[in-house]
C-alpha cells in the first residue's frame, strides 16, 4: 500500500482548469474577443500557432469533466469565469448566455457533490478593455468591479469560495513588461500601473463580492521563493529585488495595506511619483480576506546584473538588475522547471514568520507538473514524474501544516491537458490527457493516485 500523506479533517482537495485554457467556443453565444483571442491569432506569438479557439472543448462537453471530477473525489473544482462571455465588451450590455454557462456548469458540480471555486479573472480581459488602456488605466479596475457585481450576484447563492484575480503577477508583468502575455507589452511605468490597477480591481472587486454576501472571498498569487545564487552581499540584494517584484508589491499592499519599502531600490526612476496611486488605495486593497490562494510550481535561483537595457527611458519594469540562474542537481519538468518540494515548505513558514496573524488561512489553488507524458496504445500515461512531483508537494505541504502554518485546501493544476498560454499545447500539465485531434479524455496514472490519496484520507 502506497503511504499517503494524511491530512487534518476538512482539508479541503480539489483540481483546477482556467477558461482561456479549457473551453473553446470562443465565437460562441456572445462571447466577446479577449486579449489572448488577439495574442494567441498574432502570428510567432505562440508555439506551434496554437491558439484557445477550440482548446478542450470543455463548453460543449463539461458534462463529462464534472463526471471526471466526481469520480476523483475532490471536494472543490476551481474554474474560471470568461470575463468576455459575461459582459462581451467589457462594459455595458450583459449576456445572458454566458451567465446560463456557468449557471449550468455550478448546478452540474452541486449535483456531483463538489464545491464550486470561481476565479474571477484568470487573465482573459475583454479586449475592448485592452483598446482603451487595459490595466494600466483605472478604469478596467471599475469595469472588473462591475463585472464582478454581475457574476456575484447570479452565483453567490451557490458558490462558496471566490477568487479575484489570478496570478496578478503574470498579468502586470509578463503582460505588459516582458510581453510573453497578452498583450505583449514592453514597459516600464505602464507595467507598474497595470499591477497597481490589478490591486485596485481587487479591492473593488472584494467589495462588490461582500455586497452580494459570498461566504469566502480571497485572491491567488504567484509567491516565489528567490534564493541566492551564492552567498555575496550582491546576490542577496538582488533576491530583496526578485522578491519585490515578484511577492512583495502584491502581499505588503494586500496583508500589511502599506507599499513596499525596497519598490525604490528596486524600480529607481520608474516608482517615483506614482501619479495612479491615490489616497485611500492602501486601505481598499488591504481589506480583509477569508483566504490567501498560493500557486507554487518551483523554487527560483538569483544573481546580481546589470540592466538589460542602459537607456533608463527604455527600461522596463522587469529590467531589476538580477538574472535567473539554472538549479543543478535536481530533476527539472517538462518545462524546465527545478523540483524542490521542499521550498514549498520553506515559502510557506516564511510567509507565516512575515505576517504572523495578519496572513488568512492558506489554499494552494495551483501545483503540479507539465512532463513529456507518452501515452501507450490505449491512450493511459503512465506518469510516474508528476505522480512523484505531487505526492512530494503534497509531502512538503504537510510539513508546512505541522510547522502551524493554517493550509486548508490544494488545488492540482490540471484536471486536463490545456492550452498552456504562449507554449500552447505542447506542454502538459492535466492528470487527464486530452487528445486534440478526438478530444478524447483519459485519465493519467496520476489520476489514479491522486483519487486514492483522497480516499485514504477518508478512511
Ligand atoms: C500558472 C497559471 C496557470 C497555468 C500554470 C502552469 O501560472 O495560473 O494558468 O498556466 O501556471
């Protein structure tokens, strides 16, 4: 018998898809255009010209995900909601039609017996947002606002756990300063406005999910956990810079309401005399939340640089002065990332050292591996790597409950093979294969012992 991890009563297990990644149909009953609909039909944007037209098709065949899921045994499914199904130009009129969707899709998981977890923006802005300044202006973050009044106010009643934003880091970031995002911007100030405006639209977005009595609202980020490429003075300053970037811009303003205090030392020029910050920002952003959703995929390794660029007037906001160093010695997944179980743990208790009582309850809402799966003849994998990447996470997230860090719930990212953002589907994260050409779904070894972990923890 395979010894599982055992977890306090409650804990809650669930699996986790994004909207862009699963559903396909995206012409269909009034969905508007997003901004990866025009990034991903941008010729050489994304591998192999992959795009989320029909990705899993998970719109017309969600019946049979809810039933993938049922069979598993999570307790909660995490889905996101398309932005541009509800409101298709990202103001104004509402669609009907796509609020049935997800109305239909929450009642089919409630007859499964599985708790519903809706994020509200997992990255599919409107792309009528995007033609009037997107995030860096603020007014995306009034129009999320209102979107979020909308959905709340049809789900609230039967959803129980909602989560803002997505990753707001890759958003702001690889959106609108690396350009590996839709929309593909390269900035230095447009980028640190679209992030605070993220923060923005969240606190807004809290509000609206409080008006409409949701029982848990909470938001998902990315943490990273910066270590030094070696002891010097220089890599250790240069991990206070990835951590800015990376952590702190989102948790000092979220948990402490304060900005933080290494944004100069880190941005120089480009922080000062932020003229989209406004009085009373830091208390709409700090409210109060019901839970901190963390993704964690793999540990990073820091160096001191220079600037890419020299010319201050082009530099932009991921310009840090630090580098991204290779981790040898550990396995690395399919896409190239470093397995470190542990520094899940070490992240977590240095987050509960940092903000002691002000951090809310924990759920990891993403883990898990993409690996070069090779499917034998009647399409199982037998995925021993992600078999060994999730029963070590799973491990290393125990050890962060017995160190009296308060985690209640993971998520694996994925139920289903996706359309993985800018590497398109060649990278493989579900623990269901999808075959594209017959999108037929079989569930991976990893399946199979993901559902026998959750039923020993029932037993
Ligand atoms: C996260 C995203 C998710 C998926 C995983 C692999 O950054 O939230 O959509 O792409 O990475």
């Amino acid at each position: 018998m395979t010894d599982f991890p055992r977890f306090p009563p409650g804990f809650v297990f669930g699996a986790a898809t994004a909207s862009y990644q699963i559903e396909g149909a995206a012409h269909e009953d009034g969905r508007g255009p997003s901004i990866w609909d025009t990034y991903s039909h941008t010729p050489g944007l994304v591998a192999n010209g992959d795009t989320g037209d029909i990705a899993c098709d998970h719109y017309h065949r969600y019946p049979e995900d809810v039933a993938l899921l049922r069979e598993l045994g999570v307790d909660s499914y995490r889905f996101s909601i398309a932005w541009p199904r509800i409101v298709p130009a990202g103001s104004g009129a509402v669609n009907p039609k796509g609020l049935d969707f997800y109305a239909r899709l929450v009642d089919e998981l409630l007859a499964a017996g599985i708790e519903p977890a809706v994020t509200l923006y997992h990255w599919d802005l409107p792309q009528a947002l995007e033609d009037r300044g997107g995030w860096r202006v603020r007014e995306t973050a009034e129009r999320f606002a209102e979107y979020t009044a909308v959905v709340a106010e049809h789900l609230a009643d039967r959803v129980p756990r909602w989560i803002t934003l997505n990753e707001p880091w890759c958003s702001a970031f690889l959106g609108y300063s690396v350009g590996r995002h839709a929309p593909g911007a390269r900035e230095g100030r447009g980028a640190l406005a679209a992030a605070h405006h993220l923060l923005v639209g969240h606190g807004l977005a809290v509000q609206a999910l409080r008006a409409a009595g949701v029982r848990e609202a909470g938001i998902t980020l990315n943490l990273d956990r910066n270590l030094p490429a070696t002891g010097s003075a220089a890599d250790r300053a240069a991990v206070v810079r990835a951590d800015t970037q990376h952590n702190l811009v989102w948790t000092e303003p979220l948990l402490a309401g304060r900005y933080p205090d290494t944004e100069e030392e880190t941005w120089g020029e480009l922080i000062s005399g932020q003229d989209f910050r406004r009085d009373g920002d830091p208390a709409l952003i700090g409210q109060p939340l019901d839970f901190l959703g963390i993704n964690y995929y793999r540990p990073t390794v820091v160096a001191d640089a220079p600037y890419r660029e020299a010319d201050p007037a082009r530099r932009t906001a991921t310009d840090n002065r630090y580098a991204e160093v290779r981790l040898e010695g550990v396995r690395h997944t399919a896409m190239e990332w470093p397995v470190v179980p542990d520094s899940l743990t070490d992240l977590l208790v240095a987050l509960k050292e940092r903000y002691g009582e002000a951090l809310p309850p924990i759920h990891i809402t993403e883990n898990g591996s993409a690996e070069h799966d090779e499917p034998s003849a009647d399409g199982t994998v037998h995925d021993r790597d992600r078999v060994a990447y999730l029963r070590d996470h799973l491990t290393a997230l125990k050890s962060a409950l017995d160190a009296g860090v308060d985690v209640r719930g993971y998520y694996v990212w994925s139920l289903l093979d996706n359309f993985e953002w800018a590497l398109g589907y060649g990278k493989r994260f579900g623990i269901v294969r999808v075959d594209y050409d017959t999108l037929r779904r079989t569930p991976k070894d990893s399946y199979h012992w993901y559902r026998a972990l959750i039923a020993a923890q029932r037993r």
